[in-house]
C-alpha cells in the first residue's frame, strides 16, 4: 500500500461523512420529531446521541458507503434511507431487552410480525414503525430476516454476561458473534446481499469492532456489572497480542475478496481505521496495568480513570501511526 491509497481512502471517507452528516439535517432529524409527535413520546437523551453521532451518522457513512464502494458502487437514496433507519433501530431496540424488559416472545413478534404487534410504549411503537418499512422495502427480505434473528439470538446471548462466573471463552464467543451480526445486518439493508465469502470477512470485521466498542466501554459496562473481555482482562499485553493476531487474520480475509485490488486496499484501510483506536484503547490499559503493578480494579476507578480521550494530541497522533501500520499486516 502506498501513501496515494491511504490518501483516497481518506478523501472517501470525508465525502460519504459530509454527505451523511446533510441527510442527517434533512432526513434523520425531521423524522425523529415526526416520530415523536406521532407516537407522542421522546427519545432518550443517550438514544438521541447515539443516533445522531454514531448510528445515523457514522455507520451508514463508514460501513454502508464503504460496502458499495467495495463493490465500484455508490450508497442510493433507498439504501441511505434504510441504513439511516435501522441507525434509529439499534439503539431503541437494545434498549427493550436493557430498559424496558420486555420478553423473549414480545422482541421476537415485534421484529417478525411488527405489523400484528400491539404497541403500548413509545419504544415498541418506534420499533414497530421502523422494522415495519425496513421489512417491506428491503430487496432481500429473507437474508434481512436472517440477519435479524442473528442479531436477536445473541442480544438473547448478551444476558449471560451479566454472570460474574461467566467464562472468558463465552465472553470472547458472544462479543465476537454479537459484533459480527451487528454489521452485517447493515449490509443485508442494501440491494445486494453478502456472499459466503463477505459474511466470513464481515465476521472478523465486526468481531474486531464489538471489541473496540468494549475497549472504550469499561467505565460503563463496569458500573453496568456487564463483564466483558477488557474488564475482565489480567493481561492486556496477552490481549493485545490476539488483537493483532485478529487484525491479520481480518486483513487476509479483505485482501482476498473477489474485487479489484485498489477497492480491496482502500476498504481495508477504512476498516482498520476504527481498529487503530481500539489499539490506542489497549495501549492506554497497558500502561494502567503497569502503573497498579497488578490486575485493574475497574470497580475501584472513577469515570475519568476509565475515559479514554482520543482528542488528546498524544492519542491522536498514535490513532494515525496504527492507521498507517494496520493494514499492512
């Protein structure tokens, strides 16, 4: 890889960021309040950023945008749409199993059946709007279907983290899957449908982001009393060194998926771009591990011991060194 693929990489990724971040203003926030005044409720505070920073934003620029440009296409305005969507989905519907506690049987009909459903909360009325059309204009409703029963059957998984006995192999089984699921579910809402081939690649994708997620997570899910790879974690050099390990392994199955080169390099480097922040999270839990001389007391820590500011010059600068050295392993 030369400097001009990391440039073009970076120049793509600006452009489907500054076009997503104008349909955020014209689409996703106008319809948020449309929502709203509908169904006559309101979004939480932490759904709302999630939606609007991360989920409605981030996900559809950086994976969706980069699917199609994997494959010499751009994101339409169908796809955008039910991208978009499914970024109100998320949150609101990891927030019925967390929040709202509703059961196994009551998820399961909603994301089946939403138009059978009887919503009484504004949280299922939501879900019940969104999957509602995600199900009727989807073009490959039965690998949507598919992916959201993966996706329900691990968020059904997720409660076993909650077991302070649970063991690290099923903690690392359930981040992985549950990562995995999560961004090939976006990829089912476009007009094309992964392959065997992508779905493997798209496993290590995700893998490596759930565990990302999990790195800058602590503080939460600590407080949260979810156990999880990092807060669990004895040993962050050992940890770092299976992340490697896994970045290799997600790089080889990139670089061997049936496109032209230079589409292969350039998703690649995107999708290691996010990887270069989970291994600044880890170099940062390194050097906590080695100034308490023993394992992290998470649970004895305060917020801002637990915050990992990649604003910071020092964290930025390193972000940079590993999104130029990832995807060359």
């Amino acid at each position: 890889m030369n400097v001009m693929d990391y440039v073009m990489s970076f120049v793509q990724v600006m452009k489907a960021i500054r076009v997503q971040n104008k349909y955020k203003h014209s689409f996703l926030l106008p319809f948020i309040e449309i929502l709203e005044n509908k169904f006559g409720g309101s979004f939480t505070a932490e759904q709302k950023f999630k939606i609007e920073k991360y989920y409605g934003v981030f996900i559809p620029a950086i994976l969706c945008s980069s699917y199609k440009a994997l494959y010499g296409m751009k994101l339409n305005d169908s796809e955008r749409k039910r991208a978009t969507l499914f970024g109100i989905l998320t949150p609101v519907g990891d927030d019925l199993f967390d929040v709202d506690k509703l059961s196994i049987d009551k998820i399961t009909s909603l994301t089946f059946d939403p138009e059978s459903y009887n919503a009484t909360l504004f949280s299922e009325k939501v879900t019940k709007e969104v999957q509602g059309f995600l199900l009727q204009q989807v073009p490959n409703k039965a690998a949507y279907l598919a992916a959201s029963k993966n996706v329900l059957d691990i968020q059904v998984e997720t409660e076993k983290q909650l077991n302070s006995h649970i063991q690290q192999s099923e903690i690392e089984r359930i981040t992985y899957t549950k990562g995995a699921v999560s961004v090939i579910i976006y990829h089912q809402c476009l007009d094309e449908v992964a392959d065997e081939q992508m779905l493997d690649t798209l496993f290590y994708i995700g893998s490596l982001y759930q565990l990302g997620n999990d790195l800058f997570d602590v503080y939460k899910d600590t407080r949260d009393h979810i156990y999880t790879l990092p807060n669990t974690c004895t040993n962050f050099a050992a940890l770092r060194t299976r992340f490697i390990q896994r970045v290799k392994e997600q790089n080889h199955k990139i670089m061997s998926l049936p496109n032209p080169l230079k589409r292969n390099k350039r998703f690649n480097i995107i999708m290691n771009s996010i990887n270069a922040r989970s291994l600044v999270a880890i170099d940062e839990w390194i050097a906590l591990e080695k100034k308490e001389g023993i394992k992290i007391n998470f649970a004895n820590k305060t917020r801002k011991d637990l915050i990992i500011d990649m604003e910071k010059p020092r964290l930025f600068l390193k972000w940079l060194y590993y999104t130029w050295q990832l995807p060359k392993l």
